[in-house]
C-alpha cells in the first residue's frame, strides 16, 4: 500500500470502532527518540522519515506536526500524500490537543460524536493523561485502540532478537551492584514515611536499564541498547526481555548479579501483581504499563494497598552525571574520532583536487561511507552513534537532513559541506559538526555566517557560570552575534550525550525552553548553534563539552561554586571561513589554544603525512 491506501484502510478501521479522530506519535513503548523498526508507525503511515512527527487521520484531512528541523525534509516526502504539514515549531501553528478540539467543536455543532483513538502502548503517561483532559474538558473521549498493528503486517519487522552483552564496570566505572544499592536508597528514602514499606520503581526507557545493568546490545540502529523493560524492587531486580537475547555467558552474568528473567511480555502480569509504591516516570513509561498498575485503568478503582507515584527517574538523573572513568573513556573515544576525521578530511581534500569529475561522480554517500570506514579503524569502535549527515550546499540548510544511496547530491571542489556525525566507542559516545569550505570564491555573506557561528560556539564553551545555573540560561551566548545580525535557528544548542549510550539523553540541555535542570559536574552536552540558508548553504559547529568546576578567582564576591566546561571534541576548524574582522583576541587566542591541542592530542595516532596535514590545518592565526 502506498500512503492514501494505509490511510484508506486505517480509516475504515475507525468507522468500525466509532472514532472521529486517530493519532499517530513518532514514538515506540520505550519513549525512545532512536526506535527498532517495528515500531515506526509514524514513518510508515506517513511516508516522513524525521526522527519527530505526530500524524493525526480523521475522516477527511490528515496532518502531520513536526518542528523547524524537519519542514524541508516532510515537505519533500509528504507530496502527494494527501497530509498536510503542520509546522508545530511556528508561533501560530495550534498543537495537536488544540486542532483536535477545534476538530471537536465542529462536529459537534453538526451533532455528531467526537471520540479520539490512541494506541496507549505509544503515549507516556504525562502525554496520554494531557491529550485525555484537554478533550474531556470539551466533553470528548480518548479511547485506546491499536490501529496501526491489523494494517501493517506483511512488511513489519519483527522486535528484534540480537544478544545483550555485558558492559564491564572497566568501562563504566561502576558495578551493578553499587548502582542499584544507590538507586535503592533513593527510593527507599521517597517511601520512609509511609505504612508500607514495599516499593517498585518501573523501567522502560531503554538507556536507563542498559546503565543500570551494565548491558548492552545491538536492538536499535546508533543505539548500543536491548529492547527490555525492568522493575527494581527491595529485594530483587527483574528483566523483561526476551528469551533468545540471552546467551549463556549472558545468562551467567545476570545470575552472577541477582537479576531475575522473565519474557519481554510478561511485564504486565508482574506489574498488575506489585503491590505498595510504585513509582514510575510518567515522561517515559507509557500509559499501558501505567493502567496495569493495581488491575484497573482508573485510578479510583485501584487496589487500596497499591500507590503509584509519579516521578523523575533517579536513573536519569544519575545517568547524567558522568563519573570519572567515563569522562577519561571520553576523551579516549574523542582522540580516536579526531583521527579519524583527520584522515577523512585529509582524503577530501586531495581527492577533490585531483579527481575527474568529467568522467564520475563523487556523492555525498560516498563521503559518508569513506568517514564511516576511517572511523571503524579506531581503537574500539562499535557503529556510528546517528546517520551521518553529509550536506552539501542547500542540502547542509536542512538541518537532519539524510542522504540516501539512490538520493543524494554530487560533491563538487566548490561551495559549503556540513558535516554532521559521531561515533560509538566502547570508551565513550562522540558528536561532531564541522564545516568547510571546498574552494572557489568565498562569499563574504558565507564568511559572516561561519564567523557568526563560531564566537556563539566559542562563547558557549568558555563561560563561567555559578552552580545552579540552567541550560535555557546560557542559550542566548550562543546566539548573542547572529542575533545583534537578526540572525537566529530553530533547533537546541545543545543536548545531553549518554556514555556508549545515546547519542541524545536528557534531563539537561542548552536551548530556549525552560527546562529546570541545573548543569552539574560530569553532564556532557553539546555545542551546536547554526545558520541555515535555504538553497545557499547550512553552518553548523559542533564541539562535545562537559561540565568541571571552574578555578575560583579574587574577584568572586560569593560564596558560590563556579563552573565552566571542558571541550572533549578534537578536531580543527576550517580557519579559512573566517572573517576576521568579527573576531576578537581573546576569541584568537582560545582558537589557536585549541588548535595546539587537538595537534598534540591527535598527531601522535597518525602516520607522518596525516601528522603534517593536521599541522597545517592547526597553524596559528591573527589578526
């Protein structure tokens, strides 16, 4: 079937269920941002392939709401679909929950019922109960149905079935053992006053329980993660997950840990029988897992001798907060990156000067497989950790956007590339965004822009900033030179990043939201602003930054403890780019500072003439 078919098809399903509305998230039961195939219903229904997007289907319209990163990407892969694209990152554009009630409203003044379907598998709790009370305070229904499963069956992929592996406590820096004592402790802290002792934390987000455990596994394509639910309790630890991912090496390492096993499927018996606190993170459990908490979908009707609780997962907040084992595995990880984009940088340049473009084609596909092989070369590489985005031109002004084989741009020794990608090292998770000039002449509009992006990304990684400060705090000295040029971007500036985990993790970031997580010793985010010129070209600079005390100076008038970052990224810029007008000394001084120390971190890992190409690109600049 092609889109206007699953969309026929998923309609009659709705006329036999009595729905007006039915939605669709870009979502899997694990709140994952990175999903197993299996789970792509967004995708498949729709046709877009973006990381983020909520289709809505009634009876005659179908929507898709998705943000600023992807409108040149659904634009291009919603025509002739029929759906219509709701840009949900414009000021004007209406939520889901607020077309849905307008939908609503309508309707009802034609008399007719308006009842929306959701497969609850698919919605956290917070974003199942949000939608269910917007619609019920207009007297509507959120039902829970899966509609999607009875329609795509031929093609499905199967849940997947690769092994886990354990992760050691080399690597990690911690045992299970001490992990979930301390993640005991907290939750028997949250339970002290209660009559019942008895308490059971649920698991689903699959980075947490990798973190947990200290497992691993290949379920989820840049995601070193295993499809599994857990539930920690007083006594016991248990894993959901299916029977054929464990091995007997495996299996010796989960007794030797006194982790339970059951099936993947079996987690909602076990829940429906937990009795006491259950506490659970409504952001990441799902609804279903939530409604068999106590047997009964309503709250009021729940077993008096079960309480649930709603909070944000320790896990996360421990998973962010690197210890000191995984940020020294990073910098390992980041020194093998640096090689490898060396080498690959190294390649482009001598390539494009010397190759025939009258007689082949060099693609952007081609860039990304050449990159993909001089990293699989470094010391502990696993897999990329995100599909490598390789923009060349207007195509780098889409910001996720994603080269295929079969669709992709010739690369010519002129104009812009972006170049955004990273790697998964047994030692650490890597993210990289660096552009570059390819040759010919520069515009001076491209030198302004790379020059504007490159002192917020400098700004950001320099600054000092009291203990308690917040990321959404610290956004605006990134954007601080394009906007003075009513220059700006729609994406974050930076986002957390996992340890061999993902790519993205939470609960901190840098970006405009107000997002109440203070920035602490050990999280690691990202550094990224932007300008995105559509049909001209994309500049991204990303670096990697982790968050250290900061040296106290005499001129602190607190009692505060100061903080600042670390850059963990090694790889140099592309100097030529610069306008050097816009810089400042200071601004100088810490690039040529940086430049010697990615040459004395990365040479030693090359051979001589990678060595003397580096130098030359780490060669001091002035004023």
């Amino acid at each position: 079937m092609n889109t206007i078919g699953k969309l026929a098809g998923l309609r009659a399903l709705m006329r036999e269920n009595g729905l007006s509305a039915y939605v669709v998230p870009g979502n899997d039961p694990h709140a994952s941002e990175y999903m197993a195939s299996h789970w792509c219903e967004m995708q498949w229904l729709s046709g877009f392939n973006g990381e983020s997007g909520t289709v809505v289907v009634t009876m005659d319209r179908a929507l898709l709401w998705t943000d600023s990163r992807y409108y040149l990407q659904a634009g291009i892969e919603l025509q002739d679909s029929t759906i219509e694209l709701m840009r949900e990152s414009d000021i004007d554009c209406p939520s889901v929950a607020q077309w849905l009630t307008k939908e609503g409203e309508r309707l009802k003044v034609k008399g007719e019922r308006f009842v929306v379907g959701v497969n609850p598998e698919m919605f956290s709790v917070n974003d199942f109960q949000e939608l269910k009370e917007k619609l019920e305070s207009f007297n509507f229904q959120l039902s829970s149905f899966n509609l999607i499963q009875p329609l795509w069956t031929e093609d499905r992929p199967a849940i997947p079935g690769d092994k886990l592996y354990p992760y050691p406590a080399d690597y990690a820096g911690e045992t299970v053992e001490s992990k979930i004592a301390r993640m005991r402790e907290c939750l028997e802290a949250k339970v002290k006053s209660q009559k019942s002792k008895e308490y059971a934390l649920i698991i689903s987000a699959l980075d947490e329980i990798a973190w947990l455990l200290n497992i691993r596994g290949n379920d989820v394509e840049y995601n070193p993660v295993v499809i599994s639910y857990a539930v920690l309790e007083a006594d016991k630890c248990t894993l959901f997950v299916n029977p054929e991912k464990i091995d007997t090496p495996a299996q010796n390492y989960l007794d030797f840990n006194h982790i339970d096993v059951q099936p993947y499927e079996a987690v909602f018996d076990y829940i429906h029988g937990l009795r006491g606190t259950v506490f659970y993170d409504g952001a990441r459990v799902n609804e279903a897992l939530y409604e068999a908490i106590g047997a009964s979908k309503v709250e009021s009707q729940k077993s008096k001798d079960v309480r649930a609780v709603n909070i944000q997962s320790p896990i996360l907040v421990d998973k962010a907060k690197k210890n000191a084992v995984e940020i020294e595995g990073e910098r390992r990880a980041m020194r093998q990156d640096g090689a490898a984009l060396t080498r690959f940088f190294k390649w482009l340049e001598e390539t494009l000067s010397t190759f025939n473009f009258q007689l082949s084609t060099l693609t952007e596909w081609d860039l990304m497989e050449k990159l993909h092989a001089f990293r699989a070369m470094g010391e502990g590489f696993v897999e990329e950790s995100f599909g490598t985005i390789a923009g060349y031109q207007g195509n780098g002004a889409i910001v996720h956007y994603a080269a295929t084989k079969e669709k992709c741009a010739e690369v010519k020794p002129e104009g812009m590339l972006l170049l955004d990608s990273g790697g998964q090292y047994l030692d650490g998770t890597t993210d990289i965004t660096r552009t570059i000039w390819l040759g010919g002449r520069i515009p001076q509009q491209a030198k302004e822009d790379y020059t504007y992006v490159l002192k917020g990304h400098i700004a950001l990684q320099t600054a000092r900033f009291p203990r308690g400060t917040r990321g959404n705090q610290l956004d605006a000295l990134a954007k601080q030179y394009m906007w003075q040029a009513g220059i700006t971007f729609g994406h974050g500036t930076g986002h957390g990043v996992g340890h061999f985990l993902g790519c993205h993790e939470g609960p901190q970031n840098v970006r405009t939201d107000n997002n109440p997580t203070a920035l602490e010793a050990g999280h690691i985010i990202s550094d990224e602003p932007g300008i995105y010129r559509t049909g001209k070209w994309g500049i991204r600079t990303e670096n990697l930054i982790t968050v250290i005390p900061a040296k106290q100076t005499k001129a602190t008038t607190t009692e505060d403890e100061w903080l600042t970052f670390e850059t963990l990224t090694l790889c140099f810029y592309d100097t030529s780019l610069i306008e050097m007008s816009l810089m400042t000394e200071d601004e100088i001084d810490w690039l040529n500072a940086y430049h010697v120390r990615v040459y004395k971190e990365i040479a030693p890992l090359l051979n001589a003439d990678e060595a003397k190409y580096l130098a030359r690109k780490c060669a001091a600049i002035e004023l």
